[in-house]
C-alpha cells in the first residue's frame, strides 16, 4: 500500500499542477461569462496563441528569422521566457479586444449568437495558426533551472510541473487580490453582478468590457503558455483547452471564484489519474465528467443563476 | 371535390419554392458536368442538405443547439456497413438497420439532455457526441478505428420486380434524390402540422408551452430522436458515396461545420435556409479552394461577418432583396420563427 502510494505521488503532483493551469484558464473564461454573459468557444484558440507567440518570442523556430532580430535570440533563455511571459499575453490580450468589438453586436440577444460568433472566430484563429505555423507540432524551450527532474524515493518527479503548480498558484493569489483588494476588481465583480447598474454609475460599460476581455484573454494565454511543455504546441491545442474550461466552469459554478479553484484542481486530478491508468482513455474521462457534472449538479458546487442558463 | 379544393391540398403538401428545389435538384446530374462541377459534388449537396434539414429541425425549429451532430452522422455510415457486412447486403435493410440504431442512440442521448435547453443542452451534446467518437476510434474490432470501416458497398435498389444498380456516382445520386423529396415534404408537413406549432412555441418559450399542459419534455425527445434517424439516413447515404465509414465526420469540428451551414444559410427564420447553406458551403469550398488552401480560414470569416450583421443568413438577404425590389415579402412560415426567441421567459 505505502509502495502504491509513493508511485501514485508524481501523478497528484501532474493532478495538482494541471488542476491549477485549467483554474487559471476557467478564471479568465468565468470573467468573460460574468461581463459579458458570452461563453467564449475561442477561449482554447487564445490559449492556443498565447502559447505559439512564446514560441516565437523564444526561438527563431516561430517563425522570426529577420537579421534585425537575431541580438535579441542571442539573449539568455531566461531573460527570454520572462519577455515571452509577458509580452505573449499582451498580444492575445490585442486579440481578445478585436474578438469584443466583434462580439458587441450580439449583446442582448439570444446568447446562442455570441456561443456562435465565438465558435466562428474559433474556427478562424485555428485556421490562421495553422497557415502561419503550419500543422506541425513546437516545443516550447523552457530555462535550464526549471527543466529536468530530481528523484523523491524511487520515482521521478518533473522539475517543470512543480515550477508551473507554483506559478500557476501565485497568478491564482494575485488575481485573487487583484479582484478583491483593488478599485478596478471591485468594478469588474459589480460588472457581473449587473453591469447596467453599473453603467447607471457611471462607469464606462463598453471600456470596462473591452478590459476585461483581453484581461481573460491574457489570462487564457499565460495558461497556454505554461501548459505548453506539458501538451506541446499544436494548432489544435485549443479544442483540448476549451472543454476542461467548461467542464471546471460547470463544476465550480459561475461566479464562484473558490469553486472555480477547486473544480480546476479535481478536474485536474482525475484527467493527470486517467492518463497515468488509462492512458487511452484519459480525454474520455472529461467528457464522462461533464456529462455526470450537467446531469446531477448544473450550478456546480457554488453557482448562481448565469448566462449558462438562458 | 371541385377543383380548387384539389389545388389547396396540393398548395398544402407542396409548395413554389419546394418544386423549384425538386426541379434544380431533379435535373442537377444532367448539367453539372457543363457548369464545370462534377458528379460527386452533387452526391455530396444532396446528402448534406438531407443532414443539415436534421440539424436545422433542431436549431432552427425547436431553438436546440446540437453541437454533436456530426456522432451520428458517422454512426448512420457505420451501422450501414456493419448491417452490410453483418446482418444481410440488402439496400433497404441496411437503411433500416442504420436509421434505428441511429434513432436509438439519438433517442438514449435525447434521454439525458431533453430538460435541457440553450448553452447547457449544446454541452450535453457536445460531450456525449465526444464520447461517442472516443468509442468509435477505440473499439478498433467493429469501426476499424482510426483506418475507418472500409469497402462498404454501393448496394442495388431492389424493386421487387427489377434491380437498379448504384454503383455509378449518377444512378445514387438519383436514390438521395429520392430520400431528399420524402423527406422535405415529410419535414414541411411536421413543422406545419399541429406537432410543429408546439415545438416553435417550446422555442420561443418552453415554460409557457408547459404551462399550457403540454409535455416539453417529450416533445424535445421526440424531435430529437427525428432528427438523430434523419440524420441515420445521411449517413447510410454519406457511407456509400464514400464507399466506406471514417471517424473524422464524428468529430467536434463537422458538427460545429454543420452549425455554420444551417446558419449561414438562414435557418433561423427559412425552411430552405440548410439548403441555401449547403450549396454556399460547397460552392465555397470548391471555388475558394480552388485558390487558397486555407479556404476553411475565409468560410470562417464569412460565418463570423454573417452572424454580426445578418444573422438571418442567405434567407434573410433574399427576403430584404425582394422588399427592396418593392415585391411583396415571401410569405413566412411562421411568423414566430421570424424572430429569435427571447432569452427565456422565467
């Protein structure tokens, strides 16, 4: 049983780092649902192009092969994966402000339009990657101090899947503050708690939409990013995304950040469990999970009455 | 009877622009070679419209989003094959074979999803169309897997009295045809019979229809199984004109392909709207495809421009061609599909 226990530990830890990377992807894509009331298909392609810029932004694989920028691929790998952590976001976050004022034309209508709307733009951005990147698969090259792997007892344990359960608990931790210490948190809560009351303040409701769209969409891209070394980097990547997103949503229940965190981390478990027993069977078992999840608990664990629901 | 009650019960089975469909489909294999298309183009029209008229009962009629479509599509062409292979090589028990176990999935999915409505059912669909392709690439002994289910017979139309082979693109298209005109005057009759009056009002208002002491529930059951057996029958079809069965029309992105047709074509506020859609699709996909290999990159942007400005499709530009022209409007259906529904109503 102890011996059982031990070889089961490398797979919490998979469990644990990849239930904190679907959290953080779910917390982007809930803020979407709460402003907006849209369910963004194209949450998975911006986690997708979040992920294929740092490619770009960290070898010259990605695409960028101009003299002019060779100085900057001669810099040390680190100092490159901090600029690709932070400008990759940003520029999903350019994305994510296009894909909103696409989507204000659907606002107060059937939220069948925007799931619509978001599923063609879906469908537009993996096209796109795959003409700019072709359908072959990247890697992402990651610094030597977070890569490799140390031994605990007998087994192997990844380097990289407890730097990205860390990282991915601190963004979780600041995005906490973020929501709750912060003016700007607190206008974005009240925005999805009813967000004419809030334009009834006074406060400049398309902005504050288009600022939390790419704050999702950067959301969703640093997710992509981190989890890139864990998936690798395909154009269909951002299908894969989408449904553990959904499925965390469902469980966790919308508006609920807490709940949120929690599902990430269960719905990371059993997806890291099944794919360490049941290799062949591990993405069957997300959609087993949603199915059961809708069927008996359609608010989750802590939901309330959403845009899910009309 | 004299003879306008004839004409009126004729007007109620068909229709101007109903006949004007057989007449362009009907003659469609004499000269889509002259126009520079080709024969297998129009095997492919022809069953597309039979499964996007399923799809469109759906969305288009009963407000469902099916976003898994696509499943059972791919399991009409494997429970054709495997009725083939296994049971008899008879055309019409094939067909049988394929549309029940189709009906009967769609029917046990339906099970589980028909309280449902909106974003919620698009997911139950979406997550059992997933786990019904996870067991199609899986089980490798009874769909071949990843390789498809292969060498599926173009099976001869037995009339009893004589035999008609289907082997040439030409001869089944006739036979899809056929199943086309039974089941657009089959359709056209349900959404204006008593039965469709009650699923355009479940879609504009569910709770409401409840109220009025109607079952909901069953009523989704039962379009839905509809639909899930038509679209049996597109796949049987879509099985032969390959000559086989493949997984990739299970996956997320057929069904979500089959969404745009609909739309695109106006299937919100037209019967014809699939029909529209489809022959855009395909046009699309030849003559884009033609010159650009990400042609699917540019369908995309037409879809994505399509739902912000006219998300009436093909249809709705045609209605507002022939106001322009100061025509009348085409009568509408039902003025209740005319609209999208309400966001819910409790």
């Amino acid at each position: 049983m102890a011996d059982f226990l031990l070889t089961l530990l490398p797979h919490l830890l998979n469990g644990i780092a990849l239930g904190l990377l679907f959290a953080l992807l779910s917390l982007g894509f809930m803020l979407i649902i709460g402003v907006m009331e849209v369910i963004n298909l194209a949450h998975g392609s911006l986690f997708a192009l979040g992920a294929y810029f740092a490619v770009m932004l960290m070898s010259q694989d990605g695409g960028i092969t101009h003299p002019f920028m060779a100085p900057y691929f001669d810099l040390p790998i680190v100092l490159r994966y901090i600029v690709a952590l932070i400008v990759a976001p940003a520029f999903v976050a350019v994305v994510g402000m296009g894909l909103e004022v696409c989507l204000r034309r659907t606002y107060g209508k059937d939220p069948l339009y925007g799931l619509l709307l978001t599923f063609g733009a879906a469908l537009v951005l993996e096209e796109m990657i795959r003409e700019i990147w072709g359908p072959a698969e990247y890697f992402l090259p990651i610094p030597k101090a977070i890569s490799g792997g140390f031994f605990f007892g007998d087994m192997i344990y990844s380097n990289y899947r407890i730097f990205a359960a860390v990282f991915a608990m601190a963004m979780i931790g600041l995005l906490w503050a973020f929501l709750n210490r912060t003016p700007y948190g607190a206008v974005i809560k009240a925005g999805a708690h009813d967000s004419e009351m809030v334009r009834v303040l006074g406060y400049n409701l398309s902005r504050l939409r288009l600022y939390v769209f790419a704050f999702g969409a950067a959301l969703a891209a640093i997710a992509g990013i981190i989890m890139a070394p864990i998936w690798g980097v395909r154009p269909h990547v951002g299908v894969d995304a989408v449904i553990p997103a959904f499925v965390v949503i469902v469980l966790g229940g919308v508006g609920s950040f807490w709940g949120a965190v929690s599902a990430g981390l269960l719905v990371g478990m059993v997806v890291a469990l099944t794919a360490a027993y049941l290799t062949e069977w591990s993405l069957l078992s997300m959609y087993l999970l949603l199915l059961v999840v809708v069927t008996f608990r359609s608010r989750g664990f802590a939901g309330k009455a959403s845009a899910l629901e009309a | 009877m004299n003879q306008n009650s004839y004409l009126s019960s004729f007007r109620a089975w068909f229709t101007a622009p109903m006949l004007l469909s057989f007449l362009v489909f009907g003659t469609m294999p004499l000269w889509i070679d002259a126009v520079g298309l080709y024969q297998y183009l129009g095997l492919e029209v022809m069953i597309w419209v039979i499964f996007a008229l399923a799809v469109n009962l759906l969305l288009g009629y009963t407000g469902l989003p099916s976003f898994g479509h696509g499943a059972f599509l791919g399991i009409g062409a494997y429970a054709f094959g495997l009725t083939q292979f296994n049971v008899a090589a008879n055309l019409w028990l094939s067909l049988f074979g394929a549309v029940a176990v189709t009906a009967i999935l769609g029917g046990l999915v339906a099970l589980l999803i028909s309280h449902r409505r909106g974003i919620y059912f698009a997911l139950m669909t979406i997550a059992c169309a997933q786990i019904f392709y996870f067991i199609a690439s899986k089980w490798t002994d009874v769909t071949g897997g990843e390789d498809g289910l292969l060498n599926i017979a173009r099976l001869p139309v037995d009339l009893g009295l004589t035999e008609i082979s289907i082997r040439s693109n030409f001869s089944l298209y006739y036979l899809c045809f056929a199943a086309y005109v039974i089941i657009v005057v089959g359709l056209w009759r349900l959404v204006h019979s008593p039965f469709g009056k009650v699923i355009s009002a479940i879609k504009q208002n569910d709770s409401r229809v409840a109220f009025l002491g109607y079952n909901v529930w069953l009523y989704k059951w039962l379009i839905f199984t509809l639909s899930c057996a038509i679209t049996g029958l597109a796949g049987a079809l879509f099985a032969m004109a390959q000559e086989g069965a493949y997984i990739n029309i299970m996956s997320l992105q057929w069904s979500g392909i089959a969404i745009l047709i609909v739309l695109i074509g106006g299937g919100f506020i037209s019967f014809w709207g699939p029909v529209l859609g489809v022959i855009f699709y395909f046009l699309a996909r030849d003559i884009l495809g033609a010159y650009t290999e990400t042609w699917l990159l540019w369908f995309g942007l037409i879809f994505v421009g399509m739902v912000m400005f006219k998300p009436e499709g093909l249809a709705g530009m045609w209605r507002d061609g022939r106001t322009l022209l100061g025509r009348k409007p085409a009568p509408q259906p039902e003025p209740s599909v005319t609209e999208p529904s309400a966001a819910g109503g409790d």
